[in-house]
C-alpha cells in the first residue's frame, strides 16, 4: 500500500500538538516586613498568577497598581518575552518595598504558513485606515480593568479539536517573518460551537474584522481578556453577560486563515498569556 508521505507528516504534527501542554502551577510565599503575600499559577513566560495579601496594603507591578478584591486576591501575568526578572512592589506605611523573583524562559517554535492571500500578508496601502481602526478597538477592550471576578474560575476549553498551533510560535506566511503568533488555534469543521471559558461579558462582536474575520472579546476581569477569531457565526451581542460553557460562537475561516479553526487569545492587560496554561484540563 503506497501512502502519501506528506499524510504522514501532517498526521504526525497533529498527534504532537494534540497532546495536552501542561506546567504544574507553583505557589510562593514573599514577606514585606509584617506582610506575607502569596501567589500561586505558572511563573513562566505566558503564565498567569494569582495573589493574595493584606487589604491594606497597595501593589504595584510594572508600574501599575493592582486591582484587588475585598478578599485581597489580585493577578499578574508575564508576557511572551517577560525577562528572568519580576519584581513586585508593595506601598508599606508610603514607601515602595519591592521583592524579585524568577521566571521561567521558554523556547518558541517556528511555524510556516503558506497558501494565504497575498493581501492578508502584506496588506494593500488601503486598508491601512481600517486595520489601524479595529486594531485601536482590540486594544481599548485590552485596556479594560474592570472589578469582574470570574477570572478567578477555572477555565475551560471553548471548542473541541485539534491544536494545530501553539502560543508564542514565530509565523513565517508566505515565506515572510511574521509577529509571533500570540494564542493557540483549534482546528475544527466549520460550524463547531464555540462556548465562554469562564462567566465574562461580551465587548466586542463582530462579523468581519480584516485579520481576524468574526470575531468576540470577552472581559474576564482584572485586566484578563479573551479573543476568538475566525468565526463563522457570533450568538452574543456586546454588553451580554455569558455564562461558562454557553455557546458565543462557531468555528470558521474567516479573516487571514488557511481553513477552519479557533484561534484563541488570552491577555493581561498589554501581556499576552498562554491559553494552554490556563487551562485545568
């Protein structure tokens, strides 16, 4: 039986990015004078952690202050190319009392894409205007910082399939260098549900967006959003709030895709996180 060795190699691709990314979550402890404050999650590039401390005291991380709830739980997450180095500052009687620690680096893999349209890689100079539009619109959503909590559930996957692409992969489309790819992509057949990870609310819906075709933002919480591209179908209208594992979506190409499939992202604000290690099984 003859068999087509370019099968072979997709089958093999498909089996290794179907196997389950997992990191073990880790739980510190740093002391600020009479203040213990603990965080626990992935301390690894494109980790999310979640802290707890005292309710009177003020954190500050990359220049920002933290949110927190009444409970004094917060969260901070380490970009794709966060450095070894994270400090984290607490305000103690007005003054700034800052610890460090470490976080892990990874190794990204390099992904070719060929078969896009030529103008999905190198836009023509007229859409300028509107990509730079629904870009500012992303990234107002991205901005938000809001007191929802539900960022404090535990996620779940959104659709069923085949990861046929992983956080942080360097893109080369066409045979050009891309920006590295910043979520993970589910293949699926056209029109498989799409369903809320956690409790959110809906603040984007739209059905055709340049790069990313139809396309929902949901606000977790705390500076933590969600992105779904390509969809062929959206079931939400901005302002719903949704609740965990309700449908929000169906599977597509639309946008700059090669075939059917999910690409979710996750966000902390301006760090882009890795939906795998979100994930709790």
């Amino acid at each position: 039986m003859n068999i087509n060795k370019n099968i072979i190699i997709i089958i093999i691709i498909f089996i290794f990015f179907k196997i389950p990314f997992s990191i073990a979550k880790e739980s510190l402890t740093l002391s600020y004078e009479n203040i213990d404050l603990t965080l626990k999650g992935n301390f690894i590039q494109g980790g999310l952690v979640i802290g707890k401390t005292n309710l009177n005291s003020f954190i500050i991380f990359k220049n920002k202050k933290i949110r927190q709830t009444p409970d004094g739980l917060f969260v901070i997450g380490f970009g794709r190319d966060h450095p070894e180095t994270a400090s984290l500052s607490l305000e103690i009687n007005k003054e700034l009392i800052t610890k460090s620690f470490k976080i892990k680096q990874r190794i990204y893999k390099t992904q070719k894409i060929n078969g896009l349209q030529k103008k999905m890689v190198t836009p023509p100079k007229s859409f300028y205007e509107r990509i730079i539009r629904e870009n500012k619109a992303i990234k107002e959503v991205r901005d938000l910082d809001s007191n929802l909590d539900f960022v404090f559930q535990k996620f779940n996957w959104p659709t069923q399939g085949v990861i046929s692409g992983v956080f942080g992969s360097q893109r080369i489309l066409n045979g050009k260098p891309k920006r590295p790819h910043y979520g993970i992509d589910i293949a699926a057949k056209k029109g498989t549900t799409v369903v809320a990870p956690t409790e959110s609310i809906v603040k984007m819906a739209e059905k055709d967006l340049y790069y990313t075709g139809g396309t929902i933002m949901l606000d977790h919480g705390h500076g933590v959003t969600s992105v779904f591209s390509h969809l062929s179908s959206i079931n939400v209208k901005v302002g719903d709030k949704v609740l965990k594992n309700q449908k929000i979506g169906e599977v597509g190409s639309t946008g700059r895709s090669t075939g059917p499939h999910l690409d979710w992202r996750v966000n902390w604000f301006d760090q882009r996180l890795d939906p795998l290690l979100l994930l709790e099984n």
